[in-house]
C-alpha cells in the first residue's frame, strides 16, 4: 500500500486531497475543441497541436501533462504553467458488497461534495452523473433534496466524472445519465455542453443514444430541449399518477403542472420521434395502489413513451418501499399497456447509491 492509499473500511479507499496551489489552475477538462485551441494559439502554438491535446484529454483520458506523447515537450510545460487536468479530486471510492454497483465522492476547488455512481450490468455500464451540488426542486423523498442548492456544475465538474470513473473502472462505460445530484435542466446550458463533449467525435465519442438526461419536469426547458433538437434521450421524473399526490411528493408540480408536463413530453417526442421514459418511484401508501397503476396507465398511455417503475430506495424517513408482493401486484396491472414498462431495482443500496439516496457524504 503506498502513501497515497489508506484502505479505511474493507471497500473503502480514501485519497487524500492534493496541495491547493496546484488546484488554482484552469482545469482543462471541460474545455471545447475551439476553446483549447484558442488557448493554444494565444500561446503561440499551432492550431493542430489544440486538437492533439483535445484528444489526449477525452480520448486518452491522460492525468498529466508529460502524457500527451506527440505535443512537444515546450507546449507541455506552457500548458502545465496556466493548467492542470482535472477539475475534481477523487475522495472516497467505495465498492458495494451486495452488487457490481461502485460510487465515486468527488471534491470541487472549493470543497463542495459530489457523487458519481456506475453500474455494472451484462449488457450496459452505465454512470449516473451530478449536475448540481445539492438540489433546489426539494422532491420530498430524495436525499439530494435534504441537502439543500449549493451551486451549479460547471462543464468540466460534469464531465471530469465519466473522465475520472471510466479511467478507474475496469469495463468501458456503454451509457450516461444525467441522474445524480441536482436537477439538469436547471443547469440547462452546462448539461448540454457536457453532454455535448461527451459525445464529440474527436473525445470521448459517445453516442448520443446512449446518453439520458433526466429532469423532475422543467416544463419549459422540456420544450427548449425539443425546440433545439438535441440527439439525447429525455426521461422524465414522474413518480405519482394524479396532480394532487404529485405536489405533495413534488413541489415543482405547483408552477409546473402535470397537463403542462404531459404536453411538453409530447413535444419532445413529436419534435425528435423519441419516446419519452417516465420514471415512477414505487412508494408504499403514496403511489403503489391498483388504483394508481390505472390512472398512471390513463395519463401516460395516451403517446408513445416508455415506463420506468423504480421500488424506492429507502433513506431513513417518512418513505417506505413497498413489500414485494405489493410490487408484484402494481406491475400485474401494467400488462397490457400500450406502453413498455421495465423494473429498474436500484443497485448499490448498501452504499446509498441507489436513485435517490445520493447525499454527498462519506459515511456510506
Ligand atoms: S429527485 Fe432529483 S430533482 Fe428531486 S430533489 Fe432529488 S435530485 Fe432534485
């Protein structure tokens, strides 16, 4: 074990945070192709070495200067004197004992927590990604919520968490969704510049299919997202089949209701030919009833979308998951919808990084 690893719990590494002098650089993970080459330029530099180091940062994923073996070593230490890499600090890695579920706890220059979480599947490996630290839509069963709205991500801290997860995970992540901390679409312009870096076809290329960005339903920006015909898929937090249950579990429900809601998701898919997903958060007493599988299928079956029933995972307050056979009986009623429903068990619940239970902190 060296000096830069303490093994804390068994599945625990701690890393401890390094010098803040270093930190005080721009980070130039975040940073646009046009962007880089720019800085390179007013260095003095070709506009051909911008796009070399462009590629070393989201195709090579390199953590050090000294790394970029084709750009010479004059243009490394330019670099190295303005920049560093990352934007992030790793801080607590920890692997679930249950699931191939691992979550990552990340740092910001100025202290502030994030979360990252990737899950391991036969087919998809998928990180779910923060946008915020903390979360001002205050959805009444979320951990996130507790914490408050501390700040927006910016483009880097957004992407910097597939950059640094994908460099220490040991399978090639397949999907990304914007589902961690925070709400995206509250943070509308850095999400999509993130996502699109993410998929940039001289980075990280991944492909515009496999990206989700998740929101708890901003009305308006559902329809901007439609309107600029972006290529990524939309899901939508949905989690109650009727206005009233919803505002009591969603306050965003009161300036952006469930009429407008299913509109603007109609628009999406009308615009994009993509069918929504709606996320349904199965809580018992609040939502499970036979009653609520039919007025859910009433106010989702009317165009095309998708299903996601997600049993909730419990962080130790008001809400409960329901028992098994109560899920069994809501799911019995989905049947014959004209709509395709999945199960999403949430993995990683040990380690409180199941959808939901992200609170950026270190005690999982
Ligand atoms: S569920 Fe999502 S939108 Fe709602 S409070 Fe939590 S993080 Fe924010």
């Amino acid at each position: 074990m060296g000096d830069h690893l303490q093994v804390h719990l068994k599945n625990e590494k701690f890393i401890p945070m390094k010098n803040a002098q270093k930190i005080e650089k721009v980070p130039l993970v975040g940073q646009s192709l046009e962007k880089i080459i720019l800085n390179v330029q007013e260095m003095g530099f070709p506009k051909f070495r911008g796009k070399q180091i462009f590629q070393w940062l989201y195709q090579h994923r390199v953590n050090d200067f000294s790394d970029m073996k084709n750009v010479p070593n004059a243009i490394r230490e330019k670099c190295g004197e303005s920049f560093n890499i990352h934007p992030l600090e790793l801080k607590l890695h920890t692997q679930s004992n249950q699931e191939p579920t691992e979550k990552f706890l990340f740092t910001l220059k100025r202290g502030e927590n994030i979360e990252s979480v990737l899950m391991k599947d036969r087919k998809r490996n998928t990180i779910c990604i923060s946008t915020q630290v903390g979360c001002a839509v205050d959805c009444d069963f979320c951990a996130t919520a507790k914490m408050g709205f501390q700040k927006n991500l910016t483009v880097g801290e957004i992407v910097d968490q597939f950059i640094q997860v994908q460099n220490l995970a040991t399978i090639p992540i397949t999907n990304i969704v914007f589902m961690g901390m925070g709400e995206p679409f509250l943070n509308y312009k850095n999400v999509i510049s993130a996502a699109d870096l993410l998929n940039h076809p001289e980075g990280t290329q991944m492909g515009a299919r496999r990206i989700t960005i998740s929101t708890a339903g901003v009305v308006s920006k559902i329809k901007q997202f439609a309107e600029e015909k972006h290529k990524y898929k939309l899901a939508i937090s949905l989690n109650a089949s009727n206005e009233s249950v919803r505002k009591e579990i969603m306050p965003i429900t009161k300036t952006h209701g469930l009429n407008a809601l299913m509109e603007a998701a109609d628009i999406y898919y009308q615009s994009s030919g993509r069918f929504p997903t709606f996320e349904y958060v199965l809580m018992e007493g609040i939502n499970d009833s036979l009653r609520d599988a039919h007025d859910l299928t009433r106010l989702i079956g009317r165009q095309p979308c998708k299903l996601n029933v997600i049993p909730y995972n419990e962080i130790g307050g008001y809400y409960k998951r329901p028992s098994d056979d109560k899920i069994k009986s809501f799911l019995s009623q989905l049947k014959n919808v004209p709509f395709q429903v999945t199960v999403r068990w949430s993995r990683g619940t040990d380690i409180k990084a199941g959808c939901g239970q992200l609170a950026a902190s270190s005690d999982s």
